[in-house]
C-alpha cells in the first residue's frame, strides 16, 4: 500500500473514531444528564451518527478509488459491517427524532413526550456499544 493510500485511510480513521466517541460517549452523557441539559449533548451525538454515516462508507470509496475495487472480506465481516450500517441508520432517525416539535401532536399528555423522548438515549447508547463491539469484528475478520 503507498504512502499516500495510508495517510487517506489514518485520516478517514481519525474522523471515525472521534465519531465513535461523540456516539458512544454523548449517548451515555445525555442519558445520565437531566433532561434540560440533554439538548446540547443531542446535537452532539447527532453529529457523531453523521460523521460516521459519512466517514464509515468513506472506507469503502477510498479503496475503490485506490484498488479499482472494494474489499473482499467474509462472510463475518459482512455481518459486521451491516450490523454497524443499520446501527448508524437507527441511531441517526432516533437522535433526529428527539429534536421534533412533537409538541402539539401530543398536547394531551404534557409528560408523554418528554418520557418518550428519555427513551432516545438508552436506545442510542445501545446502538452505539453495539456498532463499537462489531468494529472489533470488522477490523479482524476483514
Ligand atoms: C455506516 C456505518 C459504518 C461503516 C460503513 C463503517 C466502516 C468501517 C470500516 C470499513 C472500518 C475499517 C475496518 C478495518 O480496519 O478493516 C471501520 C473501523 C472502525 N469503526 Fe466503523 N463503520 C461504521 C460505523 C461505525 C460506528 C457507528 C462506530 C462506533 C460507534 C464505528 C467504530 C469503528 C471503530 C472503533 C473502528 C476501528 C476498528 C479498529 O481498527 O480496531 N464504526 N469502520
């Protein structure tokens, strides 16, 4: 692999991991802060699911742009791999969620929002440990 072909893959890893912490870490923060705390923390885990919606597939694009083709990785790095798109897929639309004006949808239960929207972190933090656990399984069975 060149010089040049590392360095793109470092940097492309440098954004993923810092979105995996910004998934990982925020979901937790948000899910032990109290709800009037959580709306700063929501934007940044909702850039973490996006920068790694965008870094993950960039990847792929970097060695289909260097190798002329993608990876040829087994069967247990498939799954791994689609374990990580779905996990990226549900955690966006969730945190996306959470900044709904839901607000006039549900204005007979003032409370039912706000229980639904506590919801949002365990789920996301869920997704995000396990997007990190199959990573594991990416990198060594790629
Ligand atoms: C669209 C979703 C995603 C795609 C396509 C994707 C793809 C990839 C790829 C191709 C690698 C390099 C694997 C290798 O070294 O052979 C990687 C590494 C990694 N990914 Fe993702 N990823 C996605 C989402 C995530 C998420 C949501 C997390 C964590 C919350 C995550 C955490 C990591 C980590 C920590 C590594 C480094 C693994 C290591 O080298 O030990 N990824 N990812």
């Amino acid at each position: 692999m060149s010089t040049t072909q590392n360095l793109v893959y470092s940097a492309i890893q440098v954004v993923h991991n810092f979105g995996a912490v910004a998934t990982v870490g925020g979901s937790i923060a948000a899910m032990l802060a109290p709800p009037e705390a959580r709306r700063k923390i929501a934007w940044l885990v909702l850039a973490g699911w996006t920068i790694q919606a965008v870094s993950g597939p960039s990847f792929g694009m970097a060695s289909y742009y260097f190798d002329e083709k993608f990876p040829d990785i087994g069967e247990i790095a498939i799954t791994a791999l689609t374990i990580k798109i779905v996990c990226v897929a549900l955690g966006f639309t969730l945190v996306a969620a959470y900044f709904c004006p839901c607000e006039r949808y549900l204005a007979s239960c003032a409370n039912c929002l706000e229980r639904l929207r506590s919801l949002i972190w365990p789920a996301s933090t869920l997704l995000a440990v396990t997007a990190l656990t199959a990573a594991a399984f990416l990198r060594w069975f790629a």
